[in-house]
C-alpha cells in the first residue's frame, strides 16, 4: 500500500476517546476499535493483516519504536507518545499505553495499544524533542538519537518512564 504524503492538517482525539488496537508478534493489525478506523481514515479492510507501521509519521524518530519493541518483547509495558499519519496525510498525536498479551503458558500471543489523547503539557514539549532526536538519527544513526535522548533525561533526572508520564499529569 502506498504511503500518503504528509500534510499539516491536524487531527485530535476527544478527552475520553479512547483507541484500541492489537498486533500480532510482527505487528501486523488484527484489531482496531472504531475510533482507531475512524480517525485513521482506512477502512477496517484496509488496515487488518497491514504492519502498524502503516500509521508511522515520518516525524517520528526510530529510537521510540526501538525501545517500545525492546520493552513489549520483553514483556513489560511501555508509555509513549507518537505522531500517527492518517490515510489522507494528517496527523494526530496520541500517548499510547503498548503491553503485550501473554497466553495461558507465559508466552507472547500479541500486543494490545490503548491509546488517548495526549495532554497539552506533552505536545509543548515533545514535538519539539522528536524534532532533536530525528535531527540527530539523520547525522549519526539511531545510535545518535539514543544518545541524545539518554543525555537529556540524564541532565532531567529522570528515567524515560518517569519523564513521559511526568508530561501527562
């Protein structure tokens, strides 16, 4: 499928929208809720059985997908926000709540997102951090932009998990 290009037109979540969706073990879409369908401008067809990479905005910097998929194969839950690209080019920012779901056994059977909208603390700050991330993965790799984020939650005092919720409060 291809890619639509980007445009500034800007979508946004209601306060108690709530979207919803899962992922088999590759990532490909094998659920989305309504709001999920709606907002992202695809027909429920055209998103089932595609990667979740379909949605991925081209602002955002790998380095955040890179932890999220280290942190929900390893079985812990991640808090992120993420710009997500529409079927027609807008956008809409979400902070995202990934796990994975576990079979009866212990072992991964898919990933499950609840995703609401984001506070207006966190897109004060964080368009701007992905700006610098992104800037840095384009000089110097996805090694640069972690090196980066690290630096600035070392000079905050924080672990990435107390930062990114710490912005939505």
């Amino acid at each position: 499928m291809q890619r639509p290009n980007p445009n500034q037109t800007q979508k946004s979540l209601n306060n108690d929208d709530f979207i919803v969706s899962k992922t088999d073990q590759k990532g490909k879409i094998i659920y989305g809720n309504k709001i999920f369908i709606k907002i992202s401008g695809y027909a429920e067809s055209e998103l089932i059985g595609e990667p979740h990479s379909i949605l991925r905005h081209p602002d955002m910097p790998k380095i955040i997908f890179k932890t999220l998929w280290e942190r929900i194969q390893n079985k812990q839950e991640i808090f992120a926000y993420v710009k997500n690209l529409c079927k027609d080019g807008a956008y809409y920012w979400v902070f995202a709540n990934v796990t994975a779901t576990l079979d009866v056994n212990g072992n991964i059977r898919d990933f499950h997102s609840v995703r609401r909208k984001p506070s207006e603390k966190a897109l004060s700050i964080i368009p701007n951090l992905y700006s610098q991330l992104l800037a840095a993965e384009k000089s110097g790799g996805i090694d640069a932009s972690k090196k980066l984020l690290d630096t600035i939650l070392l000079e905050q005092g924080v672990d990435y998990d107390k930062f990114v919720l710490s912005l939505q409060q």
